[in-house]
C-alpha cells in the first residue's frame, strides 16, 4: 500500500530531522562565538566605556567654550579619579568608570596626580596629554596645538 501525502498535510508534519540538526548547527556556532569573546563585563568593554566617557567629557567642554564665548576649565584628580568642569560660576563632578585609571604621565615615567585643562572659546586648548589605562588597554589622549582637535592614541 502506497500513501500519499498532500502538499497542506506535509506543511502540516513539523520538522524534518535535517532542519533541527541544522537549527542546532547554527546555535553551537552562535554560542561559540560569543563565548570565544568574553563576558558582557570584559576588560576592553569597561575601558572602552571609560576612554568614550573622557573623550566625551573633554568634548563637550570645548564645546561650551566654543558657543558661549568663555573658556571653561576641566580639572583632573586622578587620586579621587574625578573630573571637576569648572563653567563660569557653575561647577560639575564627573567620576570616571572604574576600574579605570586616568592620569597624565610625566617625561621620566611617573604620573602626575593632578592637571587642569583650560578650553578657549577660540578652540585652542591648554594641556597636557592624558592616559586612560585598565589592564593592558592603554589610550593617550592629547590635544592638536594648532586646532585644539581631540586625539585618542590606541597602545
């Protein structure tokens, strides 16, 4: 006796054992990947978060000099690993994202536990180059003399 099934019916059967193991190809080569990558919480995640919130803090403060005419000032302490804006008469504290380190590093290989960077309304900034650091990412974040263009140098 030969059966025969429908073109409605055979939509109707579910899923043949090609499509499943195929299915679950897929989803081990998915999980590998991710977890070949790491945690949510790696490393390089946490210091791209902070390198992103210095650069953000920094541009936004040349941001303010630029459109309001006066020159605002951003202060670091990297003991406390907090930025102070200072804006005329108002005052904002931005702490960085642990564990990340900023500081500004000197010529002999030490770091200064403080610095000041002073945002011209002209564009022009006044500075030392300043390191983000956590773990093995390093960044070095400095300032173009001639434009007061933000540079970020990956180490």
């Amino acid at each position: 006796m030969i059966l025969h099934i429908d073109a409605q019916s055979r939509g109707e059967a579910g899923f043949t054992l090609l499509e499943i193991m195929v299915v679950l190809a897929i989803a081990g080569i998915l999980l590998g990947v991710a977890l070949e990558r790491g945690p949510l919480r790696s490393e390089a995640l946490s210091f791209s978060v902070a390198r992103r919130q210095v650069v953000d803090l920094l541009h936004q403060a040349q941001d303010l000099s630029e459109t309001r005419g006066e020159t605002v000032t951003v202060l670091l302490d990297s003991a406390e690993g907090t930025f102070l804006t200072v804006e005329g008469h108002t005052l904002r504290t931005t702490r960085i994202h642990k564990p990340a380190r900023v500081f500004v590093p000197t010529v002999s290989g030490g770091m200064m536990a403080r610095a000041s960077y002073r945002f011209m309304a002209d564009g022009r900034v006044t500075g030392e180059p300043l390191m983000v650091v956590l773990g093995h990412h390093a960044a070095l974040v400095r300032f173009s003399d001639v434009t007061g263009r933000i540079q970020i140098d990956e180490r």
